[in-house]
C-alpha cells in the first residue's frame, strides 16, 4: 500500500514538474544528472583549456629542431624519451610533447572554423528552403540530396584536391562545404514544422508580414536543433581534417603543428616509431568522442518526446 502512494505521488510530482518547468530548465537538470554529459564536459573542457594555453604550457619551441644531433635518418633512429623531453623528439628533432600541446590550438581552430562556416550556409540554405518553399525549395534539397549523397570524405578531399596550394584554410573550407547540406537539411526541416504551429499561424492571421514571421517566429524556434547538431559537426570536423591532413592535402609548412598533419609525418617511419602516431590519434579520438557524448546527451534532454 505504501509502496503504490509513493510511487503514484512521484507520478503526481512528475508531471507537475513537466509542466511547470520549461524545457530548457528541464534539459538541464537531467544533464547534469547525466555521467555520460559531465564525462563529454569534462573531455572538451580540459581539451579547449589545453588549447588556448598551448603556447605557455610547450616546454619548447614546436619548430626548434634542438635534438637534431640524435637523429640518425639511415637507422630511423629518433631522440628517445629523456629529462625536459618526456615524449623524446620526431624526426626532426623537435620535442614531441611541444609539438602534440600547439597541435591541440590548430585542431581547435580547424574544426571550430569548419563547423561555423558550415552552419552559415546551412542556415542560409535552410531559411530559404523553409520559409519561401515552391522552386526554391526544390532547387535547394536537390542540391542537398546531391551533396549528401556523396561520402564526406570523399567529397571533401576533392574541394581540397582543387587547390592549387594547400593550407589551413582550404581544409577548413573543404571540410565546412561538406557540413553545409547536413544543417540546411535539418533546418529546413524545423523551420517546415513551424509553419503549422499555432504562434506562426496567429501571427498569419493577424496580418503579420512573411519577413517578420520568418525570423521572428519561424527560425528563433526551429535553430535549437542545429545547435545540438553542431556538437556532433565539431566531431566529424576534426576527424575529417586530420584526414585530409594526413593524406597531404592540409598546411604543408610543418612548423606549424597539427595532429591530422603529425599522423601524416610518421608514415614512413611506423613501423619502428608507432608511438609517434599513437599519441596524436589517442588525441583526436578523445576530443572526438568528447563531442560526440556532449551532442548525443544533449539531442535526448532537448526532445520533448523525452520529457518527464
């Protein structure tokens, strides 16, 4: 008897509490409930701390090759690890641990970059599908289904193989032209969801104009997706310009570290050095499944299907 009071009070509590509580409140007190968010939380936050203080916390200069002494190219011999040099040299005898830290930053800057210019035009494209429909919006999805038909990767390295001269920003490019189709798909989505919605059509039939339903009603309430959506983004960019990095098409002056581009360096000499290409690859799938778990936790406290 007492068992089923107190499991019909917590039904009660339930749902006052959902419907006293707006979803974003609601949102946030699961997530901070949630190991699988505070793990993710955790993982970005040390990851963009790391990032920003790279330049102070590299006991020395990525670019100074200052154990080239111990470096014998015939015997793919490499400076091992010793004091002030805890991960040894690469083969240019440049301190690894330097060289992994500052890679942190370009990462960063890399998928961070990616994923906002991708989101731009995405929003673009969306808000133009969504909110004037007919011919465009039928131009606009058969370019999207186009694009999403076609392997990220692959498609991706071949707007970098169109450079003539490879860099930073081509990656970036090449890798946000890429997540384009992925936020305008879902935007306009949204944004079709919304024109139904009983705010959107009494603003209608108060004679509102388009322009002012459009994004003062339509969008504000259809981004909250694709800002969740751009968690998840940040993951595949950073994997997606290591790749390109690795395959040659990223920032060729390798003064300037990057761990797609480290990955890269140490093909040759695998076989006798692996741990020159584990470290760098542990780095990326830490920061990736990071964003991954933020993103996933963050897509089931935002659906209202989940709420409780």
């Amino acid at each position: 008897m007492v068992l089923g009071l107190s499991s019909k009070k917590e039904k009660i509590d339930g749902l006052a509490e959902s419907s006293g509580t707006s979803l974003a409140a609601s949102a946030w007190k699961r997530l901070r409930r949630s190991p699988v968010f505070l793990t993710g939380a955790v993982i970005i936050g040390i990851f963009i701390l790391i990032s920003l203080l790279s330049p102070w916390l590299a006991p020395h200069n990525p670019a100074d090759p200052m154990l080239i002494d111990q470096v014998v190219k015939a015997r793919n011999e490499i400076p091992p690890a010793q004091p002030g040099h805890p991960l040894g040299g690469d083969l240019q005898g440049r301190d690894f641990l330097s060289r992994l830290l500052v890679g942190s930053q370009q990462t960063l800057i890399v998928g961070v970059g990616a994923t906002l210019i991708g989101l731009s035009g995405g929003l673009i494209l969306g808000t133009l599908a969504g909110a004037l429909g007919g011919w465009v919006d039928s131009v606009v999805m058969r370019i999207v289904d186009v694009m999403l038909s076609l392997p990220s990767l692959l498609l991706a390295f071949s707007i970098a193989a169109m450079f003539a001269r490879p860099s930073q920003f081509t990656v970036i490019l090449a890798v946000a032209i890429v997540q384009i189709p992925v936020f305008a798909r879902l935007l306009r989505g949204s944004m079709l969801a919304q024109r139904h919605s009983d705010h959107v059509l009494a603003a209608t039939a108060l004679g509102v104009k388009k322009g002012a339903i459009v994004f003062r009603h339509m969008l504000p309430n259809s981004l909250g997706p694709v800002i969740v959506q751009s968690t998840l983004v940040l993951a595949t960019a950073i994997i997606e310009a290591a790749a390109l990095s690795f395959l040659g098409l990223g920032n060729p002056d390798d003064r300037i570290p990057e761990w797609g581009q480290m990955l890269g360096d140490v093909q040759k000499v695998f076989d006798t050095h692996p741990h020159l290409a584990a470290w760098p690859a542990i780095c990326i799938i830490i920061v990736a499944l990071g964003f991954t778990l933020m993103g996933e936790t963050l897509r089931e406290a935002l659906d209202p299907k989940n709420r409780r």
